[in-house]
C-alpha cells in the first residue's frame, strides 16, 4: 500500500482499526450499517454513528473509497485504486469493474476544452452475472 504524507495519517484508534480491517476483508462494498453488524457481536461498544464517522474519516484519508449512490446508502471501498463501479439492480449488490477505456479521458478532456480533470467516477447500472444466470434458468423452466 501506498504511504501518505505525514499530515494525512490519521489517529489509528483500536476501533477505527477494526472497522478499516473490516472493510479490507470484504471486497462487497459494504454499507456504515453492514460494518456494524458485522462487527456489533464482538464488539458491543460500537455504536452505529462511531462505524460511519469512522468510515468517513478513512475515506476522507485516502485510506477508503467512499461510493455514493443515488438511491441508498452510502458503500465504502478498501480498494483505492483507479476502478469502477456496477450496481445490480436486482440484488443491489456493487461490483468493480475494470474500464481501462477509461482512463484516456483526462487527457481528452484537457485537449478538447483545456479543463483539468481529477477523478473520473461512474456507476455503471445493471444486472449482475449471477442475478441473469437465474433468471435465465426460470424463463427455461
Ligand atoms: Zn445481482
Ligand atoms: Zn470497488
């Protein structure tokens, strides 16, 4: 992993520990909510504003990737590298995706209309592999 500046290390308390521990074990782009579940039963101090003030914190850090979505409840990342996102409409579960197509439009964008662009976020919509692989085993039945 990448070392921030100084400045940017956050105060790594035991519980921020383990909510970021959390987060990094589960490559399903949890909830605030799904973190405190996940972690209530050995951890019954925690309380639901600690996990997402937490959360929140991490992700401001560079340390998580906060993911909004329009419609629901914020999900959290512990992968902060360049990628992107697919939302099942279906089952509501969140995918990375990779786009490397992607990745030429800064560049683009600063030949075409000289402004400078910093991040490129996209929520892709759809229906996961597993959510089309039942349907289609119903419409065959
Ligand atoms: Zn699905
Ligand atoms: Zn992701």
């Amino acid at each position: 992993m990448k070392q921030k500046g100084q400045g940017r290390i956050l105060n790594f308390s035991r519980q921020r520990e383990i909510i970021y521990n959390q987060v990094m074990k589960y490559p399903t782009h949890p909830t605030a909510e799904e973190v405190y579940r996940s972690l209530k039963n050995d951890n019954p101090n925690l309380s639901l504003g600690t996990v997402y003030r937490n959360l929140n914190q991490l992700s401001e850090a560079g340390m998580l990737l906060k993911i909004p979505i329009a419609d629901g409840s914020d999900r959290f990342d512990g992968r902060t590298d360049n990628h992107y996102h697919m939302i099942c409409e279906k089952c509501l579960r969140v995918f990375d995706v990779e786009l490397n197509c992607l990745d030429s439009i800064p560049q683009t964008v600063i030949e075409a209309e000289g402004h400078r662009i910093t991040r490129v976020t996209l929520n892709l919509k759809g229906v996961c592999r597993e959510c089309l692989s039942s349907e289609n085993n119903k419409t065959e039945q």
